[in-house]
C-alpha cells in the first residue's frame, strides 16, 4: 500500500519506484515487452484515459488526433522527440473496455484490462520494441503509468516522456533494473 505522502508527491518531488512488473517474450529477432499493473480504478476510467485525446495528452508519449477507442486510423504524435514525429497508426481492434490495439511508428501495441476482484484494473501493455531500447522502453511505461495512476486518482502531476524523463532521479537505476532483469 502507497503511503499518504507518497501519494500527495508534486511532479518535483517523483522518482521512479524499483523495476517491476515486465517481462520479454523473445520470438527469434522480434523482442516484446510486456507491463503488467494493478490499478485502482475502473476498467471504465482506465478506457477513456487509453483512448481519449484529452487524457493522453496528460500520461501517454504520444498525441493522437483522435479517440482510439474505435477502428480506423488516427495520427499518433510522439511527444519530446527532437524532430516532429507523426505516424499514421491503424487501430486494429478497440473493444471497450477490454482490449485496444494498434500500430505505432511500426511497432504493435496491445493495452488489456482485467477488472479485479478486489476492485480496479489489471492493465497488461504488449510492446514490440528494438532489443537495443526495451529497458529505455520499460522505463518509459513504468513513468508513464506512474502518471496515469496519479491522474486517475484526481492527483495528476503532469505528462513526464521522452529526454524530460530522463532528467529525473531514478531514471538511470530504473533503465539499469531492467537492463539486468531482461539480461540486456
């Protein structure tokens, strides 16, 4: 359980916890990593905060021009990229609220939410990622849905991604944590 101060942290104050929660599944060449995180919110709230534009643009490393929660095609905008990077993505499957995939910038990503018996979420992420950057990608998850945790729960501290996330403390353990857990 999440101490009361903890969780009344400003975005000044947040540091990434220990590495947790992920595993690579290696199939020859294609490396994918997988995020599984208990939330404490409503598969419901979890959807909208997938899907919707609005509250992407609080949590998520990327824009998108649309409401994912349907199929067809939306233009995804990394976030803190040195260049604008903007790829057309095909949203695949989008079954409310369940299961959401998609194409992003030719790497697959499929969110799966689980309602839990205690109450809340079981938000599971596919992400098929370059061996050479899946710590840096689980790292970058693990910040992101650190955020989307706080922003679901009414104590939003702000969209941290990209080379901004890498300033803050922890970051560098973190990637180190699961560097060594996915013996990279």
């Amino acid at each position: 359980m999440i101490s009361r101060e903890r969780d009344m942290i400003s975005r000044e104050q947040y540091a990434p916890g220990a590495a947790f929660g992920a595993e690579v599944r290696k199939d020859a060449e294609e490396w994918t990593l997988v995020l599984v995180r208990d939330l404490r919110h409503t598969p419901e709230s979890v959807w909208e905060a997938l899907t919707d534009p609005e509250h992407l643009r609080e949590w998520a490393p990327f824009d998108s021009d649309r409401n994912l929660g349907t199929v067809g095609t939306a233009k995804l905008t990394a976030v803190g990229a040195p260049t604008p990077q903007v790829s057309e993505t095909r949203v695949k499957r989008a079954e409310a609220p369940k299961v959401l995939e998609f194409n992003w910038g030719g790497q697959d990503i499929r969110w799966e939410l689980e309602p839990r018996e205690s109450g809340g979420t079981r938000l599971t992420l596919w992400h098929n990622i370059n061996r050479g950057f899946i710590a840096w990608g689980a790292a970058g998850w693990h910040i992101c849905f650190d955020v989307l945790d706080r922003l679901l729960a009414g104590r939003p501290i702000g969209r941290i991604v990209g080379p901004e996330a890498m300033k803050f403390d922890g970051w560098q353990r973190l990637t180190g944590e699961y560097a060594k857990q996915f013996g990279v």
